[in-house]
C-alpha cells in the first residue's frame, strides 16, 4: 500500500470532525460513489522498519545511452547530467514535527527514552548517514537524525570554553547559549570555531545558501565517543572498522526509527487530515536520564543531524564536537520512586466536578453569615458565574455578573419565541440581578464579542453586507409589486407586473388591442385627437419608500421570502445549504460557515469560555453543558453588522434565516463528538452533541493516541541493574496467545551480567546511560523464540531478521488508559434540568424576548434590596418610532427642484433680437400639430413642442446656455404647475434639456446646456435646439387666450439676450 499521503492540512476547521462524519455518511448512501477502502481498522496500527523517498537527498547522476541505426550502422550516444535533491540539514519544514516526549517542561522517570513524531513518513530516511551496507540492509536503514538527551551540566560550557570555542576575530562576538543551551550561529562560520571538531557539520554553501543559520551543540568528546562507539554483546567497546580507519559508529541508530500507520478515530489528530488514518514517522532515543540524583534534574533533548559522524575518527583530539541540533526542548528527569500513574488517575478519577468556582469550606460559612444576601451570591456562583469590576456608562465603576457559554447548570432554551434578542448595541441584554442590584452582562458581553468577532473577520463582514443587500432588494421589490398590483386591482386597471406565463397567455390580447388602436390619419381629423391618444387616467398616488405604511405592512413577509431564497439551495428550494449542497448564494456560504464557527465556539477567546482560572485547576476533568443563549447572542451580535437602515427594529437581520445545524444523513447516525481539541498547552476541549445517556453514552475512555504513546528504556533502570519486560509479539494473524498481554521478564545486572546479554551500557560514573541497542534487538528476538519453542508453537514468531519495527514494540510502554463514567442525573441534577432534544433547524434570528432559566428566580422570593429598578421591557413590547409620513410624486415623475440662483423675471424684455446677434425662431405647439398652431385647453395631460430653429447671424458666437422662463403665477400663464417628466431634446443631443424652479416657486425654468467640457458651443454648429416637454396640464380660461414665454440667450463675452415668445390658447 501507497504510504505517501498530501500534505496535511496545517489550519483545519475545528468542525472538522463532523465534516468528515458527515461525508462518510454521504459516501454510505450514494451507492455509484466508490468509496477508497480503509487503510487500517479500528484499534489497530501496523509498524514498518523504515520507508525510503524515492530519491535522497544529495547530488544525483542521470545517464542516458541512446542507440542510432542507420544504413546497417550503429553508433552510441552516451550523456549523464547531474541533479541535486534539496532536503532539510539545518532546520526542519514548518509543521514537520506532529509532536515529542516528554513534553516541554514535562516531569518523567529516568527510564524515559525522549522521542519525536513527524508528520512526513519519509523525513528520518531523506538523508544517508552512512556508506555501510550491513547484513540486514535489505530490512533496517540507518536515519539521518537521532535524539539524545543530556542534563544541562553536561551540555553547559563556562564563560572560558565559550571565548575559547569563539576565539577567532572574524566571528565578530562570542556566542551564547539558550535555554536548551544551543549557540545559533551562520552555517558558514562553524569551520572558524576553535577547540572543537565540526566534522558533524556538513556545508555546502552552493546547495544550503551562505545565509543559513544553524543551532549547535557542543557535545564534550569525551561522551561523544561512548555515544558513537561500538558495543559487543557483553557491553565492550569494539573498533569499528571502515576501511584501514576506526570510525565513530551510528549503525545501532537503525533501530530507533521507525513507520507507525494508525487510525486516527477518536484522537484530537483526526482534525488534520481528510482521510481515517496516517503515517507518522518516529525517531526514538536510546539514553536515559540520571540514575542516582535525590531530587528532580533539569534535562535538555536534541534533534540532531548525524550525517556527518561516520566519516570522524573514534580518537577525537578537541575538547568538543560540534553537532547541528534542528529541534530540542527541555523537560525535567524525576528521582525514582517518585511518580505513581495509577495514583494520579484516581486523583483524577476523585476530583471530577462541574465546571464552576471551587469554594472552600471556609468560602461558603462566611457566604452562610450573610443571611440571604450570601445564599443568593453563592446560589449565582453555584451557577458558574463569576464577579468582575464592570464601569458603566457614566464612568462608575460598579461589579456586574458574568459566564461563558460553559455552565455547570442546565439553561433553558425554549423552541418559541422570544430567544434570540434582535439587538443593535447589546445593552438590552444586561439583566439587573434585582435581590443583589449586580448587573448581569453575560449575554451583552457575549453579543459585543459576536460583533467584534465579525468585524475582525473582513470577508465576513463583506459577505453579510452583500447578503442583507440581497435580501433588501429582492425584499422591496416583491413588496412594491405587491403593493402596485393591489392597487391595479382596485382601479381594475391591468397590472405592469406580470409573470413570463401571464405574459405569454396575454400575448394575443395584448396584440388585438394594439392592432384596434386608430392610425395617426385618424385621429388628426379629430379635435385633440392626439391628445386624447396617450390619455392615462390620474391615480392615487403611492408611497413606496421603506418606512411607507403599505411597504411596512409587507415587507416582512417579503424579506422572509427574500432570504429563505438567499439561504436555499442549488438542488432544492426548500432545503437550506447546509455546507453539503450547492449554495445558491457564495456570500451566504460565507456567513453560514461564520456562525457555523461561532455555534462551535471557534475563534471564541479564552478568558470567554472560562472566565475564572479558578473554574479549571490543573489536573482536573470537568463536565458542563452549553448555554445556547449565549451563543446566540454572539452570533445575534455578529449578524448585526453592515445594517444601514434601521436603528430599532432591523427588519432584513428579522428575517428567518435558517441552518441546518447537521447534514440530512446524520437523522439517525450523529456524531457524537462534534469538536476535539487541544486549545492550549495542557488544556483539551471535547464538545458532544448531546448529554450523557444510558446505555449508548455512558463513559469516556481517555488514552495516549497510537503515534504519541511514550517509549522507556526497561521497567526499572537502577544502578546496579536493568528489569525488561519484553512484549510478545507475533508473525500470525489472529493472535493465537491467549496470554499475548503477559509480557517475558528478564533482569540483567551491571556486575554479574549473564555471557551474551549485556543490554545497558552504565559507564564508569553512571555517565553513559545508553541502551546496547543493537544486543537489545538481538537478544529480544531470541527471547521471544525460545518462549515460544518453549510452548511448542515455534510457528508464532518466525522472523529471523531483528528490526526497527520489532524494536519500536519493545520500546513502546504499555498504553494507559482511563474510563471515565459521565455524569448522571443522580450525580449532577442541575446539569439535566430542562434539557430536551435541541431543534436541528437554528433560527439564527428569529425574535424572542431574554430569558434563562439559570438566573430566573420564583415569584415567590421576596426581593433581598429596597433599591427600585425598572427590569427591561421585553422585546414585543418595544414600539417603534412612527414611520414619517412623506408625499412624493408617482415614480415615472421628476418634480423639478428650486434653484437660489434663477431669480423671477420682473423686468419686460425686448420683443425684436439685437443688432448683430444670432437669430432663432420659437414656436410652441402640441404633439400632431403644426409650428404655429395654438395649443388646447383641456385638463389632460399634453406633450408640448418647443421649436427653436437657428435661421441666421453670428455664427462666430459661443452659446453658454439657453433658457425659457414659463410664469405659474401671473396670468395669462400656460400653466400653473408642473408635475411631468421634464423636457427631452428631440434631435440635438449636444444640448442637456433640464427643469427646474425659481427660489419663491412662481417660475420655471427650462434650460439648455452644451455638453461640450469647454462650457460653450459655436452658433454655426447649432441649426435646431428643439425639445419636448411632456405632462403639460395646460391653464384653462374661458376664452382663447394669448400668452407669453420668456427667452434668454446668453453667449460668452456676450450680454444677455432676451426675447418674448408667444403662444395661443384655445377651447377644447
């Protein structure tokens, strides 16, 4: 099977486990999906010795031989080009490392062996540590990484052998140790180092850059060559041989690395990765800690590169070896005797609780004195709540009531309404404790995280912009629809809004009442026959603003609609995208996947979820249940972003948007652990679905996950002896040992050691402390051999080859595990009080009014204070402010603006046009008629025509603007309002034709401006600047009457020219 697996995700979803349920159980009920098979059960792991890249890294040779023939000739073309493989030397990749043991800071006994898992299977083996090719080649390869561990007097160099080490002036500076005691250093200037050997060291500035940096250890020689030193099998040191030299020797690393592939079901690893199982690749180190100490010793463990130690000589003449260590951590080495696993789990085991303030005795009789003002603080402190200094709006500081969404309390969350508040600032959330007159500020300070929350998010709070725009729009035009065609039907008028099947099915109709309309001929012979053609009967009008009372009477329900579309799916109208379909919007999946997070309390602060340090003491399990009010009030809080509208009621975040909480699969498979992670250092955050219950889920197995279970030298290392206890393994599938869990012990001693079987190496002052890794190997397999031929079933074990994978089941210690049996009802009541099924669908803001069970007190209860205080009225209750009554005109009208500058005419302006000015000509008539021809007085609307042909004169000038003042008062006018569309030029689109009113709003004024950006067009280009100005209701008087328009010509470095234009009036 293929090992090689993408990389992992490095930043997955917290949700990630639920995601991966989900898809399984989609996979499972798609039957044309082929699914990949299992790479491993359940429970199980497999182990490989070693696994090799396809190419190490180095330099690399490519030959080519290519063969001509030609005309019965043969030639050979030979070619060869070298290649480097780049790879890690001085650092690891980001991410490489999954994890290492003992943890940083972590206390252990000395038969620890530290150890470091990778993510990247092939990583120990991307580099050749050796040229060597022994017997078992072919099953064992030597990595190019090993970790050893030191106490930190062995690795510590005095303020002496530092500037000694960094003697040469070119360094610039002596080099410092770090708490690991490493000297960061360029890789360049190793070979400048003094009183060292830095042969380890392999550089090659063409492939690993003259700005590379390097960690490095100075490693006394001392314990450097027993380190790297070949042992025999009764613990001597032997040469080891490498041509006509005696080389350091790192051959036995070949079993302290090793392949685990797992299944990741149920470990906090299972959130990283797509697939059920992996393989992580783990290099194991062979040195204990400290054997006589009385008290705990600080130890340092190093990743180092042992590339380069084959080629040193085992007789080192410096006082130091300089070797590159690419990760190291501390922790700290117990004397023996002093740690008990299985006392610590039943101090666990006896300190499981609730989630809430631990209050000693002492704590809760001096709360006891206090009569019922201590009963109700400790009642609220019962229910998780903590005290903190809170300043209010005037400045005060006060104390206020606060929790996080974990409670040791069941909080009631009812199905209907009102639960979620609609909220705009989140102090309606406050709850004023009226017994203690504390302001309790969970759910305000909740709803004021959910908007900060959205506002650090940038592609959130966009998205959410865009989806209430979306919703608003799509909202106000069905309402406005609605409200036009309820009008229509009232006049029994047809409706402008129709559907693509209404419009189809009244294509005919519609083409018959176009074809029975009287041709132009016709109506011209008849008196205002063209006005009477487009004759539209007045209709009432129509507030279509938002806060109009018909918009408002609807636009609820229309924004409902609005958004049940927003949130809907591609596949199916009526099922919501719940990440698992198609959205129908893009921005709508963003903010699903937003308030998905938040339901799983992603991104949610620390100090939020726990807002006491008290509530969780270190080496404790506690259980709690989830407020949902307060998480709906942080999501409340973040989709209160990006409203523009309204600052009372928000109408658009009203609507009913709804999430499917868990995909359509998971009806009857839920997963039960919807979040598991490792939140901080020490801390591990598991969120069920749902409360503990008999007999599916009633207890919690914790356990070391397969690839971060810890390995140990032996069961006890002394001074004087080593106690194995070797695991039985087996070469046949099933297991046929019923005794497989009982392992074989065996004890060496120091002094006395049986011929053969020397598996510690000591050294003369308890300084070595090393395994004799490979006679372990050896003497391990034989062991297991002659048990089984003991038992006569020599057929359980038949490899004849020692290994790293046999070695790596050795080394491993037995897995710990603890049952925790979860709380019940008989325990913890309060925990169960009031829960029930939560609903699927989440009504993220539906209208409801506060409420908690957990600081709702009974009527019955008399009030502990004097002080009177107004609670919040609820929710239902709030009025909203009038909606302003405003007048506008139909929406195909422009009512004409006053403009300050237009000043009414009170001065009779010259008939005849000036001497040497350009001349045009002005007639007005009504549409069909003729220039000249008077104008009908009738009480519908007309189109007028205003002719201005240019006819002669100045051709050189520049006109800035023309303008035509129409009087509304004084009469005879032609008018005495105006309420149409405005005037359109006819022909000369240079010109803009606009409309507008005087300042006391007696005159309009029509004016013509050139487009052109120099402000002016020249007279000779201008033959005709003629316009219409429809909607006329022309002023009717009892007999045919004369009246008179007013024209002004203005032209650059030119007076003003103004003229009379003249119009009849005749009856209808």
């Amino acid at each position: 099977m293929d090992l090689r697996r993408p990389p992992r995700n490095t930043t997955p979803s917290p949700r990630h486990l639920a995601y991966r349920h989900a898809k399984r159980r989609l996979r499972a009920l798609a039957p044309t999906t082929k699914d990949s098979p299992p790479g491993i059960d359940v429970g199980e792991e497999q182990l490989y010795s070693f696994y090799v890249p396809g190419l190490q890294a180095g330099l690399h040779t490519i030959d080519v031989l290519q063969k001509i023939n030609a005309s019965g000739q043969t030639k050979d073309v030979p070619n060869s080009h070298d290649f480097t493989v780049i790879g890690p030397r001085f650092s690891l990749p980001e991410g490489a490392i999954d994890s290492f043991y003992p943890p940083q800071g972590h206390a252990v006994q000395a038969e620890v062996l530290p150890s470091v898992v990778f993510t990247d299977p092939t990583l120990p083996w991307e580099r050749s540590a050796t040229a060597s090719r022994l017997s078992d080649f072919s099953r064992n390869r030597v990595p190019w990484l090993a970790v050893l561990s030191f106490t930190s007097d062995e690795l510590r160099l005095t303020a002496e052998e530092l500037t000694e080490v960094f003697s040469d002036e070119t360094l610039g500076s002596v080099g410092k140790q770090d708490d690991t005691l490493c000297t960061t250093l360029l890789a360049s200037d190793v070979q400048k180092l003094k009183s060292t050997n830095i042969k380890p060291i392999i550089y090659d500035e063409s492939v690993d850059g003259e700005d590379t940096k390097a960690n490095v250890i100075f490693v006394r020689s001392k314990l450097f060559a027993s380190l790297f030193s070949k042992y025999d099998s009764d613990g001597n040191q032997v040469p080891n041989q490498v041509g006509d030299q005696e080389r350091c020797y790192v051959s036995h690393h070949r079993f302290l690395a090793h392949l685990r592939h797992i299944h990741l079901d149920g470990t906090p690893a299972a959130a990283m990765t797509d697939s059920d199982d992996h393989v992580y690749s783990v290099v194991v180190g062979h040195r204990a800690g400290p054997l006589s100490i009385d008290k705990a010793t600080p130890m340092v463990a190093h990743l180092i590169n042992i590339e380069g130690v084959e080629a040193m000589a085992s007789t080192l003449s410096e006082k130091f070896v300089s070797m590159v260590s690419l990760h190291s951590w501390e922790y700290t080495c117990l004397p023996p005797n002093s740690l008990d696993v299985e006392a610590a789990f039943e101090r666990l085991g006896d300190g499981l609780n609730v989630l809430k303030p631990q209050m000693s005795k002492t704590d809760t009789d001096i709360l006891s004195k206090n009569g019922e003002v201590g009963e109700r603080v400790k009642e609220r402190l019962d229910d998780g709540f903590s005290l903190l200094r809170y300043r209010i709006q005037t400045g005060e500081v006060a104390a206020a009531f606060t929790r996080g969404p974990f409670t040791p309390t069941a909080v009631k969350f009812p199905d209907a309404p009102p639960w979620p508040p609609n909220s705009t600032t989140g102090t309606k959330l406050q709850i004023l404790d009226q017994h203690l007159n504390i302001m309790d500020i969970t759910y305000s300070a909740a709803w004021n995280l959910g908007k900060t929350l959205g506002l650090a998010q940038s592609e959130f709070a966009v998205a959410l912009s865009r989806v209430r725009k979306q919703i608003f729009d799509d909202g106000m035009q069905a309402a406005k629809k609605e409200v036009i065609n309820q009008q229509n039907k009232q006049l029994g008028v047809p409706s402008p809004y129709k559907t693509r099947e209404e419009v189809l099915a009244s294509l005919m109709e519609s083409l018959g009442k176009v074809a029975s309309l009287a041709p132009q001929q016709v109506l011209l012979q008849k008196a205002n026959g063209m006005v009477h053609r487009w004759h539209r009967p007045e209709r009432p009008p129509l507030d279509l603003s938002y806060r109009g009372p018909e918009i408002s009477a609807i636009v609820d329900d229309e924004f409902q609609r609005a958004a049940k579309k927003v949130a809907g799916s591609v596949e199916d109208k009526e099922m919501p995208y719940n990440e698992y379909n198609t959205p129908y919007s893009t921005d709508w999946m963003i903010v699903l996947r937003w308030v998905l997070d938040r339901y799983h309390l992603v991104d949610v602060p620390a100090h939020y979820l726990i807002t006491d340090p008290n509530h969780l003491p270190q080496e404790g399990l506690r259980f709690f249940t989830i407020d949902h009010n307060w998480v709906m009030a942080m999501i409340d809080g973040g989709l209160s972003l990006a409203n523009h509208l309204d600052q009372t009621d928000d109408k658009v975040r009203d609507a009913n948007l709804i999430i499917d909480l868990l995909p359509p699969p998971d009806d009857d498979f839920p997963p039960v652990i919807l979040r598991h992670e490792v939140v901080d250092r020490g801390t591990m955050l598991c969120l069920m679905r749902e409360p503990p219950a008999e007999p599916e889920f009633h207890s919690l197995f914790l356990r070391e996950p397969p690839h971060q279970q810890y390995f140990a030298a032996a069961v006890e290392i002394t001074t004087e002896e080593v106690t194995m206890d070797y695991t039985r393994a087996y070469t046949v599938k099933p297991i046929p040992d019923g005794s497989h869990r009982d392992g074989i012990e065996y004890t060496a001693r120091r002094n006395t050691p049986d011929k053969g079987r020397s598996l510690f190496i000591w050294g003369d002052n308890n300084d070595i402390r090393c395994l004799n890794v490979e006679n372990v190997a050896i003497d391990y397999q034989r062991t297991l051999k002659a048990k089984y031929d003991e038992l006569e079933h020599p057929e359980w074990y038949t490899d004849d080859t020692p290994n790293a994978a046999m070695m790596a089941i050795q080394l491993t210690e037995p897995e710990w595990q603890l049952e925790v049996t979860l709380p019940t009802k008989d325990v913890f009541p309060r925990m169960f009080e009031g829960t029930g099924s939560f609903s699927r669908l989440l009504a993220v803001t539906d209208r409801r009014s506060l409420c908690s069970g957990a600081v709702t007190q009974p009527h019955t209860r008399k009030l502990l204070s004097t002080v009177k205080s107004s609670p919040h009225p609820s929710f239902g209750n709030r009025q909203r402010e009038a909606p302003m009554k405003l007048k506008y005109a139909p929406p195909h009208f422009r009512t004409p603006t006053p403009d300050p500058t237009i000043k009414p005419l009170l001065v009779s302006v010259p008939r005849a046009p000036r001497a040497g000015a350009p001349e045009f000509k002005y007639n007005v008539y009504p549409v069909g008629k003729k220039p000249g021809d008077p104008i009908p007085m009738t009480s519908l609307q007309q189109d007028l025509v205003f002719s201005i042909v240019y006819e002669s004169g100045a051709q050189s000038f520049k006109m800035e603007y023309l303008e035509i003042h129409i009087d509304l008062k004084k009469p005879p006018q032609l008018m005495s309002q105006y309420n149409g569309a405005g005037p359109t030029m006819l022909s000369n689109l240079r010109f803009n034709a606009l409309a507008r009113l005087s300042t006391d709003r007696n005159t309009l004024v029509l004016t013509l401006k050139p487009r052109s950006t120099k402000g002016y067009v020249l007279v000779g280009k201008v033959k005709e600047v003629s316009f219409l100005l429809s909607g006329v209701v022309v002023k009717d008087f009892d007999a045919v009457t004369c009246v008179t328009l007013k024209a002004n010509e203005k032209y650059q470095d030119q007076d003003t020219y103004s003229y009379d234009i003249k119009c009849t009036l005749e009856l209808a």
